[in-house]
C-alpha cells in the first residue's frame, strides 16, 4: 500500500510539475504532465495514475526520465516513478488506492531521442476513443477492487477487434464464452506470438460479460499479477483469502501462462485453482505464447490439464489483417489518414499489431503536436527507423534454404532424419546459423528443423565453433553463408 498524500509530498509534486512546466512549456505540459495525478510514495516508488494507456506510453517514452530526476531532486529517497492507468482518473488522488495494474518496469530507459518541447497533442485527438465506446458501468459485483478494473482497457472490447482468417477462431470462441450462459468449453486457451491480440480478446470478453450480465463475477489476472497476488498472500500469511477471492468468480482469465515457466509453487497454486473452478462448472480463459504441448517448465499434467478444452492458435497477421487494424485503430483516434499511408505502414511494418499501433501513434502525435497533416513524406521520415528494423528479420526458412542451396542439397534434407555428414553437416551450420542471426531459441530451432531436441541443436552450434577454429574451408563457407544471409 502506498503511505498517503501528507502536504510535503504534494509540496514535492508541486515543484516537481513547476519544474516540468518551466522545461516543456505550457502547451505540452498541460497536455501530458498535467493530468497526472500523483497516488502515492511506497517504499523508494511514486506512484502516480494517468486516464489511458496512449498518455502512458507517451510519458513513458518521452518525460520519463526527466520526472524521475526531477523527483529525485526534491525527495532523495526517490528511485523510481510508476504510472498506472485509471480510466477513473478524475476521482480524487488516493481515492482507490495503487492501481495494480501499474507499469512493472517502471522507466526502464525508454525515453528515446530528445525529450524537450516533444508531445503537445490536444488531448482531444484522443477522446474520440472514449467517446465512441465507453465502456458499460462497473458493476458492483465485480471481483475484485478497482484495482483489478484498471487493468482493462477499455478500447479492448469486441467492437474494436478486427476480425480476419488469423483470428477468426480466436475470435469465434472468444465470442461465445462472453455470450453463452453455460460454459461451452474449458478452458479456452488462446495462443499466439507477441502482439496478435490475445490480451485485446480476453478484455473483449470481460466487457461483453460485464455489460450483458454484470451479476456474474469476471477476474482478469496477468500470470505475473496472480503470482504476486499469491506470494503477497504467502507473505501475509493469509493464503485462505487469497484462495477465496480467485475462487468465487465465476469466470477466471490468466493471460500469458507462459510466465508460470520455472515457477514451480505458484504452478502449483494455479493447478488447484483451475481444477477447483472447472469442477464447480467456471469458465477459465488462458493464454499464452505457444501451445499447450510446448509450454516448456510447465508441470506435465498442468499442461495437459491447459489443453482440455478449446484450444484457439492465433497466427501472424496477413497484410489484410494489418490494413484492417489500423484503420480501425486510425478511426478510434478520430483522425484521417490518408489511405497510401496505411498501406505503407502495413506493407513494410509486418512484424505484429503492437508495432502497427506504436507506429501510427508516432505519426499521429507528431503530425498534431505539430500542426501538420500526416502525409506519405512525413510517415517515410518518421517511420524510418522502424522500417528497417522490420526488414531485418531473417527468417529459418530462408536459412535452411540458402544453405541447402549452397550444398547442392533438397530443402527437405535440412529437415530429414538422415545422419550421412554430406547432409548433416550442412544441417548442424544451418541450425547454427539459425542460432547466430536469429533470436529463436533452442527448441523452436530443433522443431523447424524436423522436430529435433533442442540439445541436438546445441551440440549442431558447439561443432560448428569446434570445425570453424580448425578447418579454414569449412570456416570459409560459414562465413560466406553468414554473409549471404545477412542484410
Ligand atoms: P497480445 O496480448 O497477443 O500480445 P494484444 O492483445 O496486447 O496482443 O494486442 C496488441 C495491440 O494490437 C493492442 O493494441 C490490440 O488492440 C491490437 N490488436 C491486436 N489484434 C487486433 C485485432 N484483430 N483488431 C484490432 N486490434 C488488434
Ligand atoms: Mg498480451
């Protein structure tokens, strides 16, 4: 718990925001700095809140830095500064406590460029967003305190998610654990990589049960939160209304699972906590980044118990989906980008919808900030960096194929089970290569390259090193392939 607001603290913040206003001017302060409400000190941490997620992020990228300075200035004790998102932002400070929903990493070093006269945007450009779709009343009976509501995001609803051949099953079962009164499978368990929309469709489907039935008891966790919510349990020794509290909703969602890897006493906590709610007839939602199956530190009969009910692969975006979720996110906005633009921010940024979405907010603060439209020249300028860093990525199957090329080898021969060296030497410098340019693990290479164990590939790049130290042809051609494939 935060200690609360004495007068010296709000002094601080007073010198603090005089300090910010004289640096950034009027216009930028009063449209990020201002509306930052100040929750409390705890331990070395302020904490203060913000209304939505985008000021956040802005902050974060852009004043982060300077405030905590600043904080420290005036109060040494003073470490870190967190922001949390309240969407009931105009309640007095301290009114409900920390929002838990607090950005963990704090300011880790995300203020880019410059920072000073940055980010003026009328916060109007934004409300369009609320406005549109505001989402229903909390209703009283909704588990756990206002804490827990700030995790949702409110633009994370149904309406706003764009549905396309990636996600249609994602988004098909999704929808029917929000509407159906029963429960129609258990768990759902949706994965997919960074960015896909797991979080956005688990929010959708909190919204759409507190809207249409706000009697039954919707908890929304992140893996990470369940395991600090147990051990602040564990701690206060005070397990049982821990247990209680996660056990009497009716409808429990845990997103990214795969942090549970390794976390042997809080997978076991979550084991019993599923199998309690499922014999009661509860929906679970689960996600994830990989499947059940390749959940890697995960008990086995935990993962098999994940894999019980529907299981819903969301796949890459295509070019459509890309094009689609933009404009909405455009649209949400409330601002008119040109269409050429949105198909050059789909085109060339196609990694996944976090990057899509920092993207056009890049453009969209900087073009209001500075008054201008947002053209084609001004996306090209801006997004530079970002463009490049997409076209870096190397892929394995590019790899295997260039390598199996250059050896006069089949494609499938990188993938096949034969051990004679013509062929698996080749294979073991592809799967070093992999290793090298790639920032996939192990196991994910050993499964490209016909389901290997992740030690096969480690012994593959441990010979490599050996064969490269010793033999100079075998060093050239390495070195020639790692050129070939680099960018
Ligand atoms: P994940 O949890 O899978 O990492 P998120 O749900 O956090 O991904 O999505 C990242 C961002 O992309 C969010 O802003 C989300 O609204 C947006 N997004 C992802 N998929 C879609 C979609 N199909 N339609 C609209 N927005 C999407
Ligand atoms: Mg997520």
């Amino acid at each position: 718990m935060s200690t609360p607001i004495d007068s010296s603290l709000s002094d601080r913040w007073a010198m603090v925001r005089g300090q910010l206003r004289d640096e950034f001017g009027d216009t930028a302060f009063r449209s990020w700095l201002k509306p930052l409400t100040l929750k409390g000190l705890e331990g070395n941490c302020v904490r203060m809140s913000i209304q939505s997620r985008f000021m956040r992020d802005w902050i974060n990228s852009h004043y982060s830095n300077r405030i905590s300075e600043l904080w420290t200035k005036v109060h040494p004790e003073v470490r870190t500064v967190e922001i949390s998102i309240d969407q009931t932002a105009a309640v007095p400070p301290n009114a409900g406590g920390p929002a838990a929903g607090a950005f963990k990493g704090g300011f880790n070093g995300v203020a880019n460029g410059s920072s000073n006269g940055t980010g003026a945007a009328p916060r109007g450009a934004f409300s369009g967003t609320s406005q549109r779709n505001s989402p229903p009343p909390a209703p009283a009976g909704f588990t756990g305190t206002g804490e827990r509501e700030s995790q949702l995001d409110p633009r994370y609803n149904f309406e706003q998610f764009v549905v396309g051949k990636p996600n249609e099953l994602a988004h098909a079962a999704a929808q029917r654990v929000a509407e159906s009164p029963t429960v129609p499978f258990n768990p759902l368990f949706l994965y997919g990589g960074v960015g896909l929309g797991k979080t956005h469709l688990m929010h959708a489907i909190a919204w759409k049960i507190k809207e249409d039935n706000p009697e039954r008891r919707v908890l929304y966790l992140s893996a990470e939160n369940f395991m600090y919510d147990l051990i602040r349990a564990l701690r206060h020794k005070d397990t049982m209304s821990f247990k209680e509290r996660i056990r009497s909703v009716d409808v429990l969602m845990v997103d990214d699972v795969q942090f549970f890897s390794g976390k042997d006493s809080t997978q076991e906590e979550f084991f019993h906590t599923f199998n309690d709610l499922v014999n009661r007839n509860k929906q679970l939602v689960i996600s994830a980044d990989k499947s059940p199956s390749d959940l890697e530190g995960l008990e086995e009969r935990l993962r098999s118990r994940l894999g019980w009910g529907l299981v819903a692969d969301i796949h890459p975006m295509t070019y459509e989906l890309r094009l689609g979720v933009l404009q909405q996110k455009a649209d949400a906005i409330g601002i008119h980008v040109p269409f050429e633009v949105l198909e050059f921010i789909a085109t060339r940024i196609s990694s996944n919808a976090r990057e899509l979405e920092g993207a056009l907010n890049k453009l969209v603060a900087h073009a209001t900030m500075m008054g201008r439209d947002i053209t084609m020249d001004l996306s090209q300028t801006l997004l530079r960096d970002l463009v490049r860093a997409n076209e870096r990525k190397l892929t394995i199957e590019e790899i295997k194929k260039t390598v199996a090329s250059h050896f006069n080898l089949r494609y499938a021969d990188m993938e096949s089970a034969r051990r004679a060296r013509p062929v698996a030497r080749p294979r073991q410098i592809a799967m070093y290569l992999a290793k090298q340019l790639t920032p996939k693990s192990l196991p994910e290479i050993g499964r490209m390259f016909g389901n290997r164990d992740h030690t096969t590939v480690m012994y593959s790049v441990k010979k490599v090193e050996e064969l490269y130290a010793l033999d100079r042809s075998f060093a050239e051609d390495v070195d020639l392939l790692r050129k070939k494939l680099e960018p």
